[in-house]
C-alpha cells in the first residue's frame, strides 16, 4: 500500500493501538506493539531501500536516509 506518491500509505487507526494497550504491563504493550508495527515497520524499510536506490549518493534525502535508525543497508 502506498500513499500515491509511492510512500507507504499511513494508517489511519494507528492511534487506536496505542488506545487498546494504554494502562496494560509494559510487556504486554511491547509485545502488542511489536506484533502490530512490524509488518509495516518492514514495509517502510522496503520503501526506504527502493527509494535510496533511485537518489544520488550524495543528496540530502540519501543521507537523511542512511541516518535513520534503520538503514536501508545501502549507504
């Protein structure tokens, strides 16, 4: 799913997760977490290498890229 600009598509009931765990043990929210984020967190690291695969090594948004947290592998 892409937002049309072929970025991942943002979901709208994200918050809603955060309303569904709020007040449980912090492990269950990590795992609840966990479990509903990474799907997406990998899709959006999938975005991330196909995007840097198209920029020029030295642009701003290559290194913005490669300085987040989960680099594309490509820096």
């Amino acid at each position: 799913m892409t937002d049309g600009r072929g970025g991942p598509k943002v979901n709208p009931g994200a918050l809603r997760v955060e309303a569904q765990i709020k007040g449980k043990p912090p492990d269950l929210r990590r795992e609840q977490l966990q479990t509903r984020r990474g799907p997406r967190l990998e899709e959006f690291k999938a975005w991330l290498q196909r995007t840097l695969a198209t920029l020029p090594a030295k642009s701003e948004l290559a290194g913005a890229i490669c300085y987040a947290p989960y680099p594309a592998g490509q820096c």
